[in-house]
C-alpha cells in the first residue's frame, strides 16, 4: 500500500510541477515578451489579459495539487477533476496549437491511475 500511496502522491507533485512551470512560462511572456513555447508572442493587450488570467489559474491549481497532497487518498476527487477536464482541455490545446501534447496525454494517464489507485484504499 505504500507503493500506492508513493505513486498517488508523486502525480500530486508532478502536476504541481509542470502548473509551475507553465505559470513562470505565462507569466514571463505576459511580462517580458517571451516564452519558451512560442517563437513570436503577441504584445497585444488581449494576449496579455488573457495569458495573465491564465498563468494565476496556474498558480492556484498549483497550490491546490500541492494541498490536496497533504491528504492524498481523502482528497482523492482532485485527481479527477483536474484529469477531466482541466488535462483534457490542455490536451487538446496542445493538439491543436503545440507539440506537448504527448506530454498532456502522459499527466492524463498518471492522474486517472493515481485517482483508479486512491479509489481502492481504504483508510478505515
């Protein structure tokens, strides 16, 4: 059970590192006109309204990942939530507008294990 708990608890952290990670990537080409998943970033207003929204949803999910870690198994739903429809939307943006989308449809797959292994513990 340990082993589960490990894994559970490593997709908490993975996810929590790659929301980081984007939200410095957001954040940067908001402030700095650059990043490092867009040749040719926009300093049009919107870009920048849109893309600073977004990198502190980032940010949030990050801390969230990270709290629900703190009780992975009672916690458990956030898994799934953030598989569907939080991975599968940025999978799909991914798909359409980048080459990371491999590395979207490997977090998928981590979290609904991590959420399929936390369902069957029991803590009782």
């Amino acid at each position: 059970m340990e082993n589960k708990i490990i894994f559970i608890r490593f997709t908490y952290w993975y996810g929590a590192i790659l929301d980081l990670l984007v939200f410095l990537d957001m954040i940067i080409s908001v402030i700095f006109e650059f990043s490092v998943s867009l040749s040719n970033v926009s300093s049009d207003i919107s870009y920048k309204y849109q893309t600073g929204t977004g990198s502190f949803l980032m940010l949030g999910w990050t801390i969230l990942l990270l709290w629900a870690d703190r009780k992975p198994i009672e916690r458990k739903d956030i898994l799934l939530i953030t598989a569907i429809p939080v991975v599968i939307g940025i999978t799909l943006i991914n798909i359409i507008y980048t080459f990371f989308w491999f590395l979207s449809l490997i977090t998928f797959f981590f979290f609904i294990i991590a959420y399929l292994i936390a369902r069957k513990i029991d803590l009782s």
